[in-house]
C-alpha cells in the first residue's frame, strides 16, 4: 500500500477499530462484575431449587474460585472474538480504503496523460457517486480538449491553404520576372500588389476572427437606433454599388426601437452583409436593409436578388474558410472568414445570424437579431 490518501484512510480505520476494542474492554471491565454478582445474587437469593442449594453449600472460597474461573472464561472467548472481527475489520479497511482511492488514482494518471498531449484519453469509473461524477467531468474537459486540438490543426491547415494561393501566385510572377519571361509592366506590378492586399487582408481578417472568437472583441454596447449602423455601412459601400448597377434600398420601420450594441461592430457586420451582396448579385440586381422589432429584439434582414445560395451550403456559410464556389470566391478576394466573424460580433451582442435561400438564381437574405435597450 502506498502512502497518501490511501494509507489514511487505512489508518483511520485502524483507529476507529482500536477505539472500539478499547471501549469494549473498558465497559466489560467495569460492567461484568457488577452483572456477575447481581446475577449470583439474584440466584442464590431466590431461595429455591437450585439457588437454594448452592446457597447452602456455597464457601466463599469457592465463590472466588466460580468468579475467577467465569472472568477467564469471559475474556478468553472475547478475546477471540475480537481477534476475528479486528482481522476482518482490518481486511474490510484496506479493500474499502482501496475502492476509493483506485478510482482517485485513475483520474491523476488520466489527467498525466492528457497534460502530455494525449486528449484521447477517458477514464472508466464504477465507484462512488462522487468519484464517477469526477470521471465524467474529466472525460468531458479530455472530450473539450480533443475538439480545440482538433480545431486548431484544422485552422493552421486553413491558414496555410489560404496563405498558399497568394504566395505561389506572387512568387510564379517574381520568378518570371527575374528570368525575363514576364514582361515588366505596370499590369505585372499591379497583379503582384493585388495579391499582396489580398494577404494583407487576409493577415487583418484573422486578427479579428481571433480576437471574436477569443472574445477579446472589445464591446461598448449603448442604446443606439440601428439606422446609424446602417447609415455607417451603405455609406462606406454607396460608391461600389453605383459602380456595379445594383441598387441598394433601406427601409427602416419608424417606430423601431432602439437596439443596445456597439454601433460600430454592428456597421462592420452590415458592411460585410453589403459587401458580400453585391459581389453575389449581378448588374441591374437589387439588395435591401429592412428590420423589424418583435419581442424583446429587433431583426436586421439584408436581402438580394443575387445568385443565391443552394441548401445543402446553408447551415455552412458560417464557418471559417467555407465557400460555396472556392476558386471563384478566392479570385474575388474575399477572405472566408467575413461571415465567422459577422457572426462572433452578433453573438457578442447576444444575438442570432443565419442565412435564408430558396436556391440557386433566387437571391438570398441574411439576418440577425440584437437586443432592443431597456427603456
Ligand atoms: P468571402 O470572403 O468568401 O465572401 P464570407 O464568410 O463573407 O467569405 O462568405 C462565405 C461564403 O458565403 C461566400 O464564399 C459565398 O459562397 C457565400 N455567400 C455569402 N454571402 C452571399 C450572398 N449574399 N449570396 C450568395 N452567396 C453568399
């Protein structure tokens, strides 16, 4: 056995065993006499049959002698019994002490391994109520740590596909350039830049992602009519809008009341609705801003009459780096990630962002919720 909390509890035991054996000893001392003589007496002092004979016959010698004779016999026969239930006690001590530090022990070794790196680990509990709930709970952190593990490859996997397409483009014109294939022109030079922005872009986008899904975004949240939001959003997108033909509409209810968000993480996610809208609706396309206010939130709807977007890619926009055509998004210079941090910036404000399609060639609206101020 080893020490720590097993040995304590074996010794505990021990102690609580030894302080009964005391206990009985003490009372038998001081009881067994008393009932031995009261016993006798009440024998003896029946004057009849038996009593009454012994009575007679009884020395005083020979009542020492009984008396000596029944004490031998009462301690020889207790100290027996206590011998069989101090071993069984001590027996019974070491497995229960065992049962409950096993389980114990278990949960540090499991907990070693996962500090080491090995999140597959989950451990089997069949003890105490307490013990088993302590397994769960570290299967669950083991189960957490796996899924960040697993989220992190695949984001340092996404990272470096999508540095990649930049930096290979970038490279194949440099290298065309130092041999002489390509010509030097401002239309290289100008290729060249465009890839760079688009990794600057990309470089800026995963600080933000990183700062949402950290929530380190950093919130001032305040009564504000949402129309300021909007205003913030068209405002930096009105001139793209003219120059692609697709008109862009905001109708706002009067009446709406107003939302309690940080106006400008809110204009950021209309920006990247809007932009998003326009690059997905072709000339002459339509795109709209319209909420409205129900229970104890107001919904934002940006609607498009664009390409729209099939089903089955729905419930997907939202994650990092999705794409419902990759090669064509890509060259269009969107980042992947605009949509995952429109949706950690809503869900810091406690709302909801989902997008809606009847299909391909139907356009799309995306909305989202906020919470309306307490008045
Ligand atoms: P990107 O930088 O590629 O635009 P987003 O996260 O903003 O990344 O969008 C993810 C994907 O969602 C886009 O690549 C596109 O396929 C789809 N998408 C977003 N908005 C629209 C829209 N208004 N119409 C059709 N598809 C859209």
């Amino acid at each position: 056995m080893r020490g720590g909390l097993q040995l304590r509890l074996f010794v505990s035991y021990l102690a609580v065993i030894g302080t009964a054996v005391a206990a009985l000893w003490l009372v038998l001392q001081w009881t067994a006499p008393v009932a031995f003589e009261y016993h006798m007496g009440a024998m003896m002092g029946a004057g009849r049959g038996m009593g009454r004979m012994m009575a007679a016959v009884m020395t005083d010698a020979m009542n020492e002698a009984l008396r000596e004779l029944f004490f031998r016999g009462l301690r020889s026969a207790l100290g027996w019994a206590v011998l069989a239930a101090v071993l069984t006690a001590v027996g019974l001590a070491y497995v229960v002490s065992r049962r409950i530090t096993s389980p114990i022990r278990a949960v540090v070794a499991g907990t070693r391994r996962v500090a080491q790196g090995r999140y597959d680990q989950r451990i089997q509990v069949n003890g105490p109520e307490e013990l088993a709930e302590l397994a769960k709970g570290f299967n669950q952190m083991a189960e957490a740590l796996a899924a960040a593990e697993s989220r992190r490859l695949a984001l340092i996997g996404d990272v470096a596909h999508e540095l990649k397409t930049p930096l290979t483009t970038i490279e194949g014109y440099m290298e065309g350039l130092l041999d002489g294939v390509t010509e030097p022109s401002s239309q290289t030079y100008a290729l060249v830049a465009r890839e760079a922005s688009r990794l600057r872009r990309l470089v800026e986008d995963l600080e933000e992602l990183s700062r949402a899904e950290g929530g380190r975004l950093s919130l001032e949240p305040r009564p504000v009519p949402l129309a300021g939001a909007v205003k913030a959003a068209t405002a930096r997108l009105e001139s793209q809008y003219q120059a692609k033909e697709v008109s862009l509409a905001v109708n706002l209810p009067r009446d709406l009341p107003r939302v309690w968000a940080d106006e400008d993480r809110i204009a950021q996610v209309l920006t990247n609705l809007l932009g998003n809208a326009l690059q997905y609706t072709p000339a002459g396309g339509r795109v709209s801003v319209t909420a409205t206010h129900a229970g104890g939130h107001v919904e934002v709807a940006v609607s498009d009459t664009g390409e729209g977007i099939a089903a089955e890619h729905l419930p997907h926009l939202f994650e990092r780096f999705y794409r419902v055509d990759k090669s064509r998004a890509r060259a269009s210079g969107g980042s992947g990630v605009g949509l995952t941090i429109a949706r950690s910036l809503v869900e810091a404000h406690g709302g909801r962002i989902w997008a809606e399609s009847a299909g391909p060639g139907q356009g799309s609206t995306f909305r989202f919720t906020l919470p309306t101020a307490r008045p």
